[in-house]
C-alpha cells in the first residue's frame, strides 16, 4: 500500500485544471482536463473502492468539461448517471468550476477484467440513461436525456454530445488508479464545428489511440504541453486555463430548508424520538444535527 505522503510527491504538481483550446482557426473545439488530485479527494470522502475510484476518475473530467462548455457563469449543471450497474446512482454537479460528485454504493469492489483493468461498466452499468440537466439563472431548467451504449463512460458520453447536442464529438476519459491511490486522473473532448472538413475529422480520428491513453500521457506531462504535441498540424490555438476543484456547495441552511420540505408528519415521527436529526450530505458526507427544538421551530415557521 502507497501512504498519502507518497501520493503527493507520485502527482503531477499541476492543479486541476481545464484548457480550452481551438484548431485551424475555429474548425474544432477543444478541452482537455486534470482531475487527479479531486478524484483522489472524492475517493477518501466516499471510502471508495478502487472500482469506485476508476469511474469517479472518468466521471469528473467530462463533467468539468461539461461545465466548461456553459458559458453563463451563473450556470449550474447536474450529471446523473442512472445504469444498473452494482455502483448505483452517480449524480454530478458543476457550477463556476467547483465539482460535487455522489456515487450510490461507492464501496462496492468487482473482480477486474482479465487484463487487469477495472470493470467500470459493470460498476455503471450497461443499460440505463444519462440525464443532464442545465440551470441558468431566473429560466426555466433544460434538461436532455440519452442512453448508456457500454457503460465506459467514454463512448457514453461522445454518444451524448453527439445525439442529444448535436455535436460531432470524440471524447477520452481515462483513470489510473491503485490501493487507494490515484496517479492520474483526466480527459479530453473534440468537437468538431459547424463546416468542419471532413479531411481534418479523419485526421483527429487518427489520433485516437493517443487520446485513448489520456490517464497515462497526462501523468508526467502537462496539459499545454500535451495539446502542443498532438496538435501540431493544427495550428492550435490556446484560449485559456481555469482551475477546477472539488468543493460542495451543502449549507445548514439548504439542510434546513430539506427538512422543512418533508412535511409535518415526518417532521412529528422526528420529534417523537426525542433524538436529534443527523443529516448528511451525499455530495461531501458532511453531517449535520438538529435538535427536537430546531425541529420544533421549523414545524412553526410551517404550519398550514
Ligand atoms: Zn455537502
């Protein structure tokens, strides 16, 4: 087993961070990301396990990427991954670059595959649905929902962009992760833009056994360096760098306000214990208590 302070000398100094990018003057977007020090933080909130951890590492860079793509600064994006895989529920949420991520059976460990890899479909599951809702600021939320093709993640999501955004995309996500520890974490999306050539979409294509190693090729390198070597050829064009972390954005006061929303009769069977409430969040484990006279006082700030 790797102790933490090994781990900390083992990542790459870089922050998280996202770069934006474009190509051949406008003909592609691109965003590439490092989520290894939030997925080792995600890992330790959640005591998952090393199956657990794979998927957190591919969940989080496509969802800061996603997060990315909304320009409204305002804007807050939920990411739930409904599969029927042994992992449960994974629900993310982005706003401002601060990531939240909560994974319904995060402990649970699956044999691995044959080549040693981590059977991340099998911890998502095959079937089921990626539902993707987008809340701006004073509107109405937009949601889009498409459905899971293997439960890697990767295809999922270029599935996504592709179906429900109408977007050409190729997207990479990639974790390397071991005992608890995790060396690298990250992603890359390419889309192509409205009058993209054909021959520059067969060109990138080319490249894909590349972005396919993301997890490994940003492990010593970083992200600049990286876009500037596969690039080359297309003329890139760095439009910026933002730092992402994991952060949750739970207050007592939003714990609050859920427990007001229970109702009276659940609220009644509380008091009746006579016990505090624990509440704890799903996104950062945080609990909070709240006595018999909280509850008593929000029974009064809510009778009918
Ligand atoms: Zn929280």
């Amino acid at each position: 087993m790797k102790t933490k302070t090994m781990t900390d000398q083992l990542i790459y100094p870089d922050k998280d961070s996202l770069l934006r990018l474009m190509l051949n003057d406008g003909e592609v977007r691109v965003m590439m990301v490092r989520t290894t020090r939030m997925t080792q933080e995600a890992a330790d909130i959640h005591q998952a396990s090393d199956t657990a951890t794979a998927a957190i590492g591919r969940v989080l860079p496509v969802c800061a990427m996603m997060g990315g793509l909304m320009k409204e600064e305002e804007g807050r994006l939920t990411v739930t991954i409904a599969g029927d895989g042994a992992g449960g529920r994974v629900t993310c949420g982005v706003q401002a670059n601060h990531l939240k991520i909560s994974v319904g059976n995060p402990q649970v460990e699956l044999p691995r595959h044959q080549d040693d890899r981590f059977d991340v479909a099998g911890f998502i599951g095959r079937q089921g649905q990626i539902v993707v809702v987008k809340d701006f600021k004073g509107g109405e939320p937009f949601s889009s929902i498409s459905h899971l093709v293997s439960g890697e993640l990767g295809e999922d999501f270029a599935h996504y962009f592709t179906v429900s955004e109408q977007v050409p995309s190729l997207v990479a996500l990639g974790c390397l992760n071991q005992d608890g520890v995790v060396l690298s974490s990250g992603g890359i999306l390419i889309q192509a833009m409205p009058g993209c050539s054909d021959k520059t979409i067969a060109e990138l294509e080319l490249r894909i056994p590349f972005y396919a190693n993301i997890s490994r090729e940003i492990y010593d390198r970083s992200l600049r360096q990286l876009a500037t070597s596969w690039f080359l050829d297309f003329k890139p064009k760095i439009l910026g760098e933002e730092e992402i972390s994991l952060q949750c954005d739970c207050s007592r006061e939003k714990m609050r306000r859920a427990l007001a929303a229970l109702g009276r009769a659940d609220l009644q069977d509380m008091l009746d214990t006579g016990e505090p409430a624990q509440l704890t969040c799903h996104f950062c484990r945080e609990k909070r208590s709240f006595t018999p006279d909280d509850i008593r006082t929000i029974l009064k700030e809510n009778q009918p």
